[in-house]
C-alpha cells in the first residue's frame, strides 16, 4: 500500500469502527441523542452508524474518495451537538467518564482536518 494512501485506508477504517459500534452497542449513543431531535434516538442512532459506513466505504474506494472524505468531514461537524450534548450530561460524573466525554469536544476538530486532508489529497 503506497504511503500517500494510508491516511485514507485508515479514515476508513475508523468511520467503519465507529459505524459498527452503533449497532453493535447502541445505548450509549441513545443516550446522548439531543431530545429536540425528532424520532426516537434509536433511530438517529442507527442512522449515523448507517453514514459513518457509507462515509467509510466511499473512503476506501479510490474513485469515490474524495466524495467520502467531504462527506465524513460534514457528517462530524453534525454530530457535533451529540458530543456537546453528552459532554453537558455528563458534567457530574466520575472525572474518568468526563474527561472522555469532554476529551471528544476537541477531537473533532483534527479529525474534520484530516477528512478534509484525505479529500484534498485525493483530488489531485
């Protein structure tokens, strides 16, 4: 595998993880489903594990990647407010469950910057 290709094959294979994980374990993402959100959580959960895979596939796939990457770039920025959401629940739990919690507030930003990286690259 050339080099200038693994950022993408392991973007990838992060969304794919993450996508698994809800529907593998999906009450915790219930759980930090906005209540404004129409539906029910289970729904909005299943529904971003279902575009955290697509992302994943359209990543790993040459011709789709650039495609995939702008797309896993947006879909972080919307589920931003789960992160803020849960980061806000969980202000008075033990210190190890609110450092993870607040902990996901800034990753976001460099993993937007890194799908943005891959989509960039793979324009070219």
């Amino acid at each position: 595998m050339p080099s200038s290709t693994r950022p993408a094959y392991a973007l990838a294979g992060l969304m794919a993880a993450a996508g698994v994980t809800h529907f593998v374990a999906p009450k915790p993402y219930d759980s930090i489903i906005p209540e404004r959100l129409p539906g029910t959580p289970r729904t909005w959960t299943y529904a971003s594990g279902a575009a955290e895979l697509a992302c994943a596939a359209a990543i790993a796939v040459p011709r789709t990647r650039r495609a995939g990457a702008l797309a896993t770039a947006a879909l972080l920025v919307g589920v931003f407010p789960a992160n803020v959401q849960m980061a806000y629940d969980w202000r008075r739990r033990p210190l190890p469950q609110r450092a993870v919690a607040y902990g996901r507030l800034p990753l976001q930003a460099p993993l937007v910057a890194w799908a943005l990286k891959v989509a960039r690259v793979s324009g070219r």
